[in-house]
C-alpha cells in the first residue's frame, strides 16, 4: 500500500451516484472493491488538499491512478554537458555546469527583464528571463556551482539562454543515476504554483520509489508474454523513470496498449449487445418493387461496390436482429443509390422507411432524386421540414399513421414526437457527423422494434478511427467511383495569378460549363469574412458583367427562401456562377458544373476541401478545382495544398487530414465520438490500436463473457474501467 497523508475533510472527494453525469475522472463505485489506484489524489504523498485541487481542475487528474497515468510527453538526456564556447548552434537543449556571477534586471517597468551571467570554463552566456523576474531573481543561488539546461539562441553576435532551467550542482548529482529525465505538459498556473515538469516529475518520482508503492496486474500473464510486454508496475516503473529511449518506449507501449485494449473490449461488447441483443424486423423477401425497379428504372449499372455493400445489407437485415450500419463513401460515389435499394426492401417488406439529411436543401435534392428515380412505381414520398407548416403537415401525418405514406424525407423535424409512423422498418441518415447520438436514438423510438439504421457520411475516415469513434457500427465502404468519372484536376494558384483564374473561368462558362467561386466564412457574424465575399462578389461582376454573365449569390446570412431562389437558379442554369459561402458545402448536385475555385483556400480544412471540391465532377465533363491561396503559406497549409493536388481519394486525405488535426477535431468536437484517452493517441498509436482491435475481438470470440478465469482479471477491470470512464459508453 501508498502512504496516504492524512485526509483533510477540505476537499474530499464525494463519490457521486451512478447517475450523475460524470465530467471526468475516475471514482469508486460503493460495491466494487477499491483499488489503491483508485484513491483520490490529494492522498497521494506529497500532493494534499490544495494541490489535489490544482490537479484536478488544471490537469483532470482525479486518483491516484490518473497520476501514474500521466505520461511524459518526451524525455531530455541530462548526462552530458556541453561548454559554452562549444555552442554552435539553436536547435537543441544543452547542458552546462559552471557559476552565476552577476544579476541585473534590466529595462523599462513594462519590458523588464532579469538578466544573469553565467560563466563555465570555456566562457560566458547570458541568461534571461522576461517574465516572473522578481521571483526568480531571489530564487537564483549566485557563486554557487550550478546547472544550466535551456536552448542557446543567439543576438547580436552572442549567445544567450532564455527562461532557462537552472539547479544546484549538488541537487543535480542527487538526482544522477535517473537517466533521462521526463517531461511532462503542464500548465502556467501549475508551473507558478511549484508544478512545473520538475514539480510533477518530482511528486511521481517519490512516490514510485516508496517501498510500498505497488501496481496490481491488469492483464493476464499470458498475453503479456505473447506480447512481449512488461508488467503494469514495471512499465509505470519505466515509462516515468526510464534508462534509456527504448525502455521508455516498451514502456509507454504497453501502458497505451491496455488502454486501447479495454476501450476495444468495451465497444465490441457493446456492439454484440446491440446487434444481437436488440431484435429486428426482418425484409426477408426481395419484392416486387425492388425487381420492377432494378430491372426497368435503373439507368445504370451498379458498381462493384455498390454491389458489395447491398449484398452486406441484405444480409444484415434479414437476420432477425437489429441493423447499426455506417455507409462510407466519398462524395459522388453512389450513396443514394444504396439507400434507395434498401428503402425498396423495406417497403417490400411492408415497412415504411425515412431519410433524415440535414438541411433543407439536402433533404430536398433526395426527394427530387427519389421521386425521380422512383417514377411510375407505387410509392408514395413525401417531405417534411421546419417549413411544411401545420396545414400541409396535416395530411403527411396522416399519410404515415395510415402507411399511405411510404418514403418520408426530411430533416430533423422527423424525429419530432407528433411525426408517427404506421410501420418504420427503415431510417436513412445522411451526413450523419451533422446529427447527435441523441438525435438517432430519438429515431429508434419510432418504432419497436426499433427500424434498422443506416448512416450515410460523405466524411471518409480512417479505418482506425472507424474502428473507434464508430465502435459499435457495422461498416461498408463504397471504394469504387461510378465509371466514366473524370478525376477532377486540381490546381494551386497564388492571389497573382487571378487574371489568368478568371479567363480560364470564362472559358468554361463559354463552353456552357458553371462555376462555384467559395469563400471562407468561417464564422457567420465575422464582418472581415463577410467583406472579402462581398468584395469578391462585387469584383466578379465587373469581370462577368450582364447581360452576358449572370452571377448568383449565396451565403448564410441571407434568408433561407432567398437562398433558395439562388440555389435553384444555379440547379437550372440560369445562373453560370455562384459566388457563395461554405453553405453548399454538403451533398449540393448540379451536374453541370465544372469548376469550383476556392477563395483563402489556406483557411479551410482538408475534409472540408475535399467537401467542397466534390461539389464538381458530377457530370460527365473534366471538372477542375483551384486552390486560391496568398504567397506565404504555413507547413501545414502548404501540405493541405499538396495534398489536394495530389489526390482525389477521400480516405487518403483523411488520414494526412488526421496527422494534422488528430482524431478529435477531424470528427467534429462535441459529437465526435472520439473518445477520450489518456495515455494512448488515435493517430499516433494506429499500429496499436489495430493490434488491440485484433486481440479483443479474439478475447471476445472465445469468451463471450469473460467468464474464463483467465480472463477473470480482464473482467473485472472493465467494469471498474467503464464506471471511470463514462464518456466511452456515449460514442456513437
Ligand atoms: P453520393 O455518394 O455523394 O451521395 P450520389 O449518390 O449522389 O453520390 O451519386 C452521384 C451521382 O452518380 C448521381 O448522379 C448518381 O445517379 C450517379 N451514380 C450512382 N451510382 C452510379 C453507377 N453505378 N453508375 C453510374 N452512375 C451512378
Ligand atoms: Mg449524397
């Protein structure tokens, strides 16, 4: 056991009900044995009330556990020393052992600086300090030996160290023997309060080295042997005090993988209960609407893929469970296709079936393409938005408690509680990083047993994201692209080359092609945004004037009916460009255009860029993307740019946009799915997380239950897992 300091009643952690909604951190459920990690931090030796409190609002470290389970972020090699004549150049640390011989604050009151000059056998640097001058000024030991770790940089011919770490030399060789030393993330209000790396590094370093500081095991012996991994302890042991670079890194790797081993375990579990455990309707039979459509309307073939996932489908809705699918695709693959065969089967089936997008605009291209496609066949589609009011309303709902009404589309007015169907054995969300969990559990409730449910994304993401944010969905993924589609050319030009932009615009719409012109408006009350689209606006309409050119508009602060008129202007051509805003982003079809030039493109994303490019290449034309950007372009935005020039394949660019952003930001923020992990990344730690993936299913394949009593360890640290962690039974 820990020593634990004696509890202040000052505060003492209250284990809340099951029920709260927990914000973050782990907490002893009454009936389930405590563990020594599971002990509030302020216990912890060295940590009490006050910087428990620090802990746990700055970092979210709640127990004693979470202490452990903050990882360094890298480690510094202390053993060797440098000399300062030897400095040659900025890029790196170093070390150096000598003497402060003078301080001096230097400067106005406002740009005061704390300035020191350290002296080693070899010479002397300054040593600077901008911030905290008074405080740091009393803590500096003069004409003592110390250390000195920090970053050279160098001004007016000389070398310097700002902000640097400095130590007695005989607390430095104290600490020798530790090999290199860990670095964790802090905070500046932790850093002024006595926690900064060293402070952290120091609070955990005592700790592990109490004789009674013990780990309990948390996976069995035996799949650590088949992995080569090292034990809880010893890896906690290594990871925060290691002797070398590979020992900390067989360290972190075990400890990243338990983590991901358990989120895994946890979502196929859920997933298993899901779908086996949830009963489904079944569309045992292909029917006649399916036959009459496939064999008379369809006006193409089916690609293989598309072939694929109907198979995987047709499958998953005739086995009597419960259906949980996420289609995958890029734009223009052929989504709405799959949907429309499923909602047959449905039908056939004598079910009724719905498709939520969302926006109006969305939901009523997919009624114009069911109704269209659907042409002549028996069935009955119908609309329902925000704006369908109360008497045209009426006679939808009846249509859909009667069953008269066999397709509804719509947006989220769908899951309003008054909409009521006879018989929903079918709900189609498209888009669905738009929509909450919450949202499509409302969708379930529609009927019981509940409608399978197919979830349609644009947003291709990687396949190790999938496996997690999607954790409990089945998923298919259209790979392929209709025949005969031309890659679309993307090209990158700078704010000078405009004029050549624009005569190649005009060459086009000459040809009888039409043309997006997108600005960024990342935020709709941004005035800045909002000028350069107007600017931009005004300065293409004197470069396309009427009566030959007739430009549209489009932007989201405009009335969602004037949008409207705009939008199908466009669709029917009697606007040739459509200078707008990310509003069209999603799902918008017009066939006929051909180029899409995007405005600051180094503003946006690159799954937004792949969005919005999408837009084009919907016909059978070659279709062009231009990438305006201005000369001076960031690493990252200099990437994106390459990136979309280089390729046109969604899930490429998911997993260069995923190395940029991380998992989080790639899915959204709140919705996202992603769940939150301490130790282990999504991004970084794709290998591993595929390994887990495969173990747990193979754990889970064997032992259903973890009844085993090998497994009985895995068991019960799932349930403790669970009950911590309450943000991983809410992904998806
Ligand atoms: P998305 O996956 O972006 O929703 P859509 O379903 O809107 O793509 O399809 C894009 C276009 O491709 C539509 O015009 C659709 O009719 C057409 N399409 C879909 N499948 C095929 C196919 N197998 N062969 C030819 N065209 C197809
Ligand atoms: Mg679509």
């Amino acid at each position: 056991m820990m020593k634990f300091t004696k509890p202040s009643s000052e505060g003492f952690v209250v284990f809340p009900p099951m029920s709260t909604d927990l914000v973050a951190g782990s907490f002893v459920h009454p009936i389930m044995p405590a563990s020594p990690l599971e002990t509030p931090i302020e216990y912890v030796k060295g940590v009490g009330p006050k910087r428990a409190e620090w802990l746990r609002v700055e970092l979210g470290i709640h127990a004693a556990g979470d202490l452990l389970e903050y990882l360094p972020f890298r480690y510094e090699d202390r053993s060797k020393f440098a000399n300062v004549s030897d400095i040659v150049s900025d890029v790196a640390s170093l070390q150096f052992r000598g003497v402060i011989t003078g301080l001096q604050q230097v400067g106005s009151k406002r740009g005061s600086r704390l300035v020191a000059r350290f002296q080693d056998e070899s010479g002397s640097l300054e040593l600077i300090w901008f911030k905290g001058a008074k405080w740091i000024a009393s803590q500096i030991p003069v004409q003592q030996k110390v250390v000195v770790f920090g970053k050279p940089t160098s001004y007016q011919g000389k070398w310097n160290i700002s902000h640097p770490e400095v130590e007695l030399e005989s607390a430095f060789e104290r600490r020798q023997g530790l090999g290199l030393q860990p670095i964790y993330r802090t905070t500046e209000k932790l850093t002024n309060r006595g926690m900064a790396t060293a402070g952290i590094a120091r609070l955990i370093r005592s700790w592990i080295a109490q004789p009674e500081f013990q780990v309990e095991e948390v996976l069995p012996q035996a799949l650590l042997d088949e992995l080569k991994m090292p034990g809880r302890e010893e890896a906690f042991r290594k990871v925060h005090a290691p002797k070398s670079p590979e020992e900390a890194d067989w360290a972190r790797k075990r400890l990243k993988f338990e983590e991901l081993l358990f989120l895994q375990l946890s979502l196929l579990q859920r997933k298993k209960e899901q779908t086996r455990d949830v009963p489904g309707v079944r569309f045992k039979a292909v029917g006649d609407l399916f036959n009459a459509f496939y064999s008379n309307h369809l006006s193409f073939e089916l690609t293989g893929a598309q072939k694929r996932v109907m198979r995987e489908i047709r499958v998953d809705v005739n086995t009597g469970w419960h259906m949980n699918r996420l289609l995958q695709g890029d734009v223009g693959s052929g989504k709405t296709m799959v949907a429309l065969l499923t909602a047959l089967l449905a039908l056939d089936n004598g079910y009724q079936a719905c498709v939520m997008a969302p926006t109006e605009i969305l939901a009523n291209q997919h009624l114009v393409s069911f109704r269209d496609a659907l042409e002549g066949l028996p069935i009955r589609i119908e609309l329902l938005t925000g704006s369908v009011k109360n008497a045209a309303r009426k006679p939808i709902l009846d249509g859909l408690a009667s069953g008269e009404v066999n397709i509804l589309i719509g947006t989220h007015a769908l899951i309003e509680p008054k909409v009521i169907f006879k018989t929903l054995g079918l709900a189609i969300i498209d888009e669905q990083h738009r929509f909450g969990v919450a949202q499509r559990s409302k969708l379930w409730a529609k009927s019981d047993p509940p409608p399978h449910v197919l979830v349609m994304t644009a947003t291709p993401i990687p396949r190790t994201l999938a496996m997690t944010a999607y954790g409990d969905l089945d998923v298919s993924v259209i790979d392929e692209m209709p025949p005969g589609r031309k890659l679309i050319k993307t090209v990158h030009r700078s704010d000078a080359a405009r004029l050549p932009v624009f005569q190649f615009m005009e060459e086009e719409v000459k040809k009888g092609r039409q043309v997006y012109v997108v600005y960024p408006l990342i935020e709709e009350s941004s005035m800045l945004d909002y000028k350069d689209l107007m600017d931009g606006y005004e300065s293409i309409s004197r470069r396309f004037p009427l009566p030959e050119f007739r430009l549209g508009i489009v932007h989201g602060r405009m009335k969602s009916k004037d949008k409207d008129i705009e939008m199908e202007r466009f669709i029917n051509g009697t606007s040739q460009i459509l200078v707008a805003t990310t509003v069209i982003e999603v799902g918008v079809n017009v066939p006929n255009a051909s180029v899409m030039v995007i405005e600051s493109a180094e503003r946006f994303g690159l799954a937004q860029l792949h969005q919005l490019r999408g837009r084009v290449g919907r016909g059978g034309d070659q279709s062009y993307c231009v990438l305006m950007t201005s000369d001076e372009l960031s690493k990252d935005a200099t990437l994106r740019m390459e990136t979309m020039c280089r390729t046109n394949d969604g899930f490429e660019i998911a997993e260069v946009d995923m190395d940029l952003r991380g998992p989080g930001d790639l899915m959204g923020t709140q919705q996202s799915g992603v769940p939150d992990l301490k130790m282990a990344d999504l991004m970084r730690d794709r290998e591993l997380l595929t390994t887990a993936r495969y173990i747990a299913s193979r754990i889970l394949e064997e032992d259903p239950n973890l009844e085993n009593p090998q497994h009985a360890i895995l068991n019960s640290t799932l349930k403790r897992v669970q009950l911590g962690r309450p943000d991983w039974s809410r992904i998806s």
